[in-house]
C-alpha cells in the first residue's frame, strides 16, 4: 500500500495519529501527549482560530518557548490553513514588534508576562487584533479599547477539537520563518507547506529516524533546524522531548530519564554537554547526535564520539532559505572531518563561478542550492529575494518558467569525490552560537546610543561560539564610554547579540568608495 499523500504541515500529525495511534508524539515537563492526542489539540487550536474569525493566509505569531502549547499552534495554524510565524523568545520586545508588523501578524499566541513587556511596542503592529494568553488573561495585561483583544488559552481552545472537514492547501504558505540579513533589520523567509514535508521526509531518512527514537529537542523552533525536528519526528513516528536548554547537566539528566536516542545541536551547546562525565549506560544509548549552525571543533567531536561510543554523528550544513543543503555521512567522519559532505536526498547543490558556470573541483565558489526544499523568497521584500533566489543560466527554454535556486553566498570547493569543504561567506554576517547576526544591527544600536560617531561590528573567529562579536567604535566626545555603550546593548538586543569586546579606535579606515574597509580594520587589529 502507497503511504499517504501529505500535502498540508498538519497531515504530519493527521497521518501519525491515524498510523501511531496512541505512541507518544511529545512530552513536556513530564506530560506526555500520544499521536492521537497532539492531533486532536491542534484541531481545536484551527477551530479557535475560525471562531476568532482567522482565514486562509493569515498569520499566527507564536512568542512562547518550547511548551506543548507552542507545537500545537504551530501544526493548528496549518490545519486552519493558516501562516505560521514562531519568534524566537529570547529577542527584545521592539525585535518582536517589528516582526509582527513586517508580515501583519492578527493572531499572536504568548505568555501574559511576555504581552506586557511588549505593551509599550502594541500601536506599532495594527494588523494585531486577537491575542491568545497560554497562562490566561490578568488586570496587569488589560488593553485599552484600540488594543487586541485578550483571549485565555484553556477558555477558548477546546482541548479535543474535530478534523477540519478538508484541510488542502488554500495558502501554499506553511511558516515565515525570520533571520537577520546583511543590512540589518531582520528578514522573513517563507516556507511552503512542500518544503517542510518534502524537507522532513529528507532528513528523517538520512538520520533514520523511526518509532524507535525518542528525540531531545534543545534548539529554538524559531530556527529552522529546532522546527525540523518536529516535522521529522512526526514524520516518522518518533517521540518529542522539548526541553528549554539552561544547565549542561539538564541535558545529561533528562537522557537518562528518557531514554532519549537522538540530539541536534549547535556548537556552543555540543562544546558545553562534550565536557560533562556523561554515565556510561546514557551514553551508550544514544543512536545519533547532529550539529548544525556552524562547523564543529575536532577536539569537540573526539570527546562527544567517546561518550556516545555507539551513536553515528552527523555533521550538516544548512540556510533557512533552503531549509537541510549537505550532511557528511558518518562513515566518511575520519577520513574527511572537515567536509560538508554532500547533498541530502531531494536536494542538488551545485558550486559555481560569479557566471553562474559550474565550478571545477578544487576550485572555490559560491554554493547554489537547487530542488524542492527552495524557499519561497522573503516576505514583502521582493528586492532581497531577487538578490538571494535567482534562475540558474541555462536551466531552462524560453518556453517554460525558470527554475529559482538559492545562491547561499557561502564559498566552499569541491573535491574529486563530490565532497563540499566550506571556506567562507562573501558577505560579512556573523555566525555566533548558531544564530546569523546582521553587522548592521549591531551598528544601528550602538549609533543609536549617541556614544559612538563611527562603528563598524564584526565576527572573530571563536573556539565556543563559532565567532564572537568585537565592536570597533570612535567616540563622539574625548573618550568612548564602553560602559554605557554595552549596557544599551544588553537592554536592547539578546545576550548572544551584545559584543564580546569593544575595542574604540580615534578613526576608522575607509577604501576609496567611502565605506569602512573591513579587510584593512581586521588587518590593523590582527584579525
């Protein structure tokens, strides 16, 4: 028998529950859900979304972290066919705002003490009109007449709603996910309902994931790869453990309390749990552990490879826009630690010249991601996406559409083999902790503190962090008042934003189109 056709994020859960049946799906803080049961909550969350009077294409902000609540609004707006858009908790409130009014969010789904730190920012996101409180409406969080209006989570979502009676795709939009961009201000890359599921499927098979696997999920489901491990698990029966990541010995713990066979994680999070004296039996039960958001120290992967002794270990490479690009099959571990690997199943990555010809091996180019896992573009913002999601030459006739692939702007070279080894970005984003941090937004603050005349904010390399923030400032009095320069950055922007150094420079140089040279900076600083 041919397995279902899945076409909507939703029928993930629809077709575990009705193959699964009452396996458990997910499990927070001690609660297990069963396939059955997490269905049936996100048929009550897309009834709820009908009687707030939500349709087809609109979207639903989820400002939580990791809770039962947090999955079934993700997989309940599907099945209302509804636009999903999970923000990352941990940003500030005038972040948040902006995304909500970036892509006019009119439902938002949060915590009463994340609505009042955002209070102050409400008039700037009109579109808002309903807001669903997980902890229930209070006299502090109160709105006046022009505000949304404030909804309790166990009032108006019935815990066991009905299937939607044809859930289809009437939005071919699944989720608008945000990353920052290169000019600052962050943008909303929009996944389809094809590239989640054919994404899923894609990187369930190559990990093996099955009933059989009981999955710690530690990353943020704002990011793309914490979203992926639902939509794999789902896709192949496995169980859920959602887990808001603080202590490295958590980690440990909740392994060993529930068996957990499978973690992805980033490198600072690996760094910290391949230090800890993991006990033997836990260690010995991991099948798999991935790393993603940045290459993965050696010394990390010996250590992690002797405490998990049976688990296989999957280094990737990824981008929102295209979701899952490369993975390095675990065999080729010790003979090529430092590759990329090759392409995941459904997807093509080609390396090529500025010309857009394909590169030989052995020489550098830009990477090109081609296949069903191509985002749709970036939210409203047709400029950017020309600029990111373009036709490859000679891929098509004058007689059809071309194909858009995403060109990453990441170099890498290709061996004889086919392996792919990554050399570097072409722009100047900053990879820390696995997060994209646009230089200009750090920039925008610091300008906007009124300490620093020029500044100029960069990515150095960093054994933990991947690589850290230095900010090269000039002040606008005598001296820089790096004291109250950092401390508006730590009000203004989230820990893993705020530089790690601020290094004041009288004058900072300029090539000759008038812009800072940041190849001459890193030069004068030994970068």
């Amino acid at each position: 028998m041919q397995p279902p056709i899945k076409i909507n994020v939703s029928d993930l859960l629809r077709h575990g529950a009705a193959t699964f049946g009452n396996s458990a799906a997910l499990t927070y803080k001690g609660v297990t859900n069963s396939y059955i049961e997490l269905w049936q909550s996100a048929c009550g969350f897309a009834s709820s979304l009908d009687a707030l009077g939500a349709v087809a294409g609109d979207r639903v902000a989820v400002l939580l972290d990791k809770r039962l609540e947090t999955v079934v609004t993700i997989f309940g707006t599907a099945a209302a066919r509804c636009i999903t858009v999970p923000v990352n908790p941990i940003l500030r409130s005038q972040q948040v705002a902006y995304i909500l009014a970036d892509c006019d969010v009119k439902v938002l789904v949060t915590s009463a003490d994340r609505l009042l730190q955002l209070k102050d920012h409400l008039a700037e996101v009109p579109s808002l009109s309903q807001v669903i409180l997980v902890d229930g409406p209070s006299v502090e969080t109160s709105m006046g007449e022009t505000d949304p209006s404030i909804h309790s989570w166990a009032d108006l979502v019935p815990p066991l709603g009905p299937p939607p009676p044809s859930i289809g795709v009437d939005c071919d939009v699944a989720a608008i996910l945000y990353t920052s961009g290169s000019t600052g201000k962050p943008k909303g890359v929009v996944l389809s309902h094809r590239n989640m599921i054919v994404g899923a499927e894609s990187v369930s098979h190559y990990l093996g994931n099955g009933p059989h696997d009981t999955i710690l999920s530690v990353l943020p489901l704002s990011f793309d790869a914490g979203l992926s491990q639902l939509t794999t698990a789902f896709n192949s029966g496995a169980h859920v453990v959602l887990m808001n990541y603080l202590l490295p010995g958590d980690v440990a713990r909740l392994c060993q309390k529930y068996k957990i066979t499978g973690i992805t994680g980033v490198p600072p999070f690996w760094i910290q749990v391949g230090a800890l004296d993991w006990p033997a039996e836990v260690g010995a039960r991991l099948r798999y552990f991935a790393n993603t958001g940045g290459r993965m120290p050696k010394a990390t992967l010996d250590r992690l490879r002797v405490s998990f002794p049976n688990a296989l270990p999957y280094l990737m490479y990824g981008l929102t826009e295209a979701f899952r690009s490369t993975y390095l099959d675990p065999a080729e571990i010790d003979r090529r630690p430092d590759s990329i690997g090759k392409a995941i199943p459904n997807a093509e990555i080609l390396v090529v010249r500025p010309d857009g010809a394909l590169c030989d091996a052995g020489e550098p180019g830009e990477l090109v991601h081609r296949g069903p896992l191509v985002a749709l573009g970036y939210w409203n913002d047709p400029a950017r996406t020309s600029e990111r999601f373009r036709p490859l030459p000679g891929t098509h006739g004058t007689w059809r559409q071309p194909e858009l692939a995403v060109f990453s702007g990441d170099t890498v070279v290709r061996d004889g083999e086919g392996f792919l080894y990554f050399v570097g970005r072409r722009d100047e984003m900053i990879k820390t902790s696995g997060y994209r941090v646009s230089p200009t937004e750090i920039e925008e603050v610091a300008y906007a503190t009124g300490l620093a005349r020029d500044a100029v904010a960069m990515g150095i390399d960093d054994q933990t962090l991947g690589q850290r923030i230095v900010l090269v400032a000039s002040p606008v009095a005598e001296t820089l008042d790096v004291g109250a320069l950092l401390t508006a950055f730590r009000h203004r922007l989230p820990q893993y934003m705020v530089p790690s150094k601020v290094i004041e420079m009288a004058s900072i140089p300029t090539n000759p189109n008038g812009k800072f040279d940041r190849v001459l900076l890193r030069e004068q600083l030994g970068q």
